[in-house]
C-alpha cells in the first residue's frame, strides 16, 4: 500500500492503534501524512463532542431532572408546609413553610428563564 486514499466519509485504509499497543512501522508512516492526521484530528474531535453530549445530557437530567415535574412537586410540598404551619404555628414549621417557598420561587423563576431562552432560540431561527 504505497498510497494512502481516503473517501470522504469512509474509514481510513490504516487503523490507529489500540491504547498501550506499540505503533508498527507501515502505521507510523501513513499517521506522518498530512491529510489522514488532519482526518483523524477532525473524527477524534468529532468523538470527543458526542461524548460530551451524553454526558452532559445525563448530568442535566440526575442534576435538574424533568423541571416541569419538579414545578408540580414543588407546588404541593408548599401547599402541603403551609397546611401543617396552620396545623401548629410552631418556628420550626415556618421555617420547613419559609424554604418551601423559597424553592417553589426558585423553581419558577428558572422555569420563566427556559421559556425565556426558548422565545429567544426561536426568535432568532425565525430570522426575525
């Protein structure tokens, strides 16, 4: 194989080699030529960006869930706070009604913020 062709969207001839496995003398040849390295830089980093992709779709999911759910969630354990505050006025069931509140504000004002940038995404697509 004196030459090396690469089809667009076609694997290269040459494999990389495996983590820990020593390059042979034909792959470190064809990995010296400028184009499969500049193949391999733009897949590797098109790899890369797929990777982060996932992970950061299953980071926003564990870390914020479904925030719609949350809303709802919220809402109740604030209705369920100021029942038991109205129950027994005690400190410690305001305090329980007061953080209630306070993340069911919290909540909303991230929920007026994602409508907010969806209004803007779209604005802009819409090339307005």
């Amino acid at each position: 194989m004196n030459k090396l062709e690469i089809d667009k969207g076609k694997q290269p001839a040459v494999e990389l080699p495996q983590k820990g496995k020593p390059m042979t003398e034909p792959l470190a040849k064809a990995l010296s030529s400028k184009t499969l390295v500049a193949v391999y830089s733009i897949r590797a980093l098109s790899e890369k960006m797929k990777h982060l992709k996932r992970a950061l779709k299953i980071w926003n999911k564990t870390t914020f869930g479904n925030f719609h759910d949350n809303i709802s969630a919220v809402e109740q354990l604030a209705e369920v706070k100021e029942v038991e505050f109205q129950d027994d006025p005690s400190l410690d069931r305001r305090k329980a009604l007061h953080w209630a509140k306070v993340k069911l504000s919290w909540h909303l004002k991230t929920n007026e913020e994602f409508i907010w940038q969806k209004a803007r995404i779209k604005w802009l697509l819409d090339d307005n």
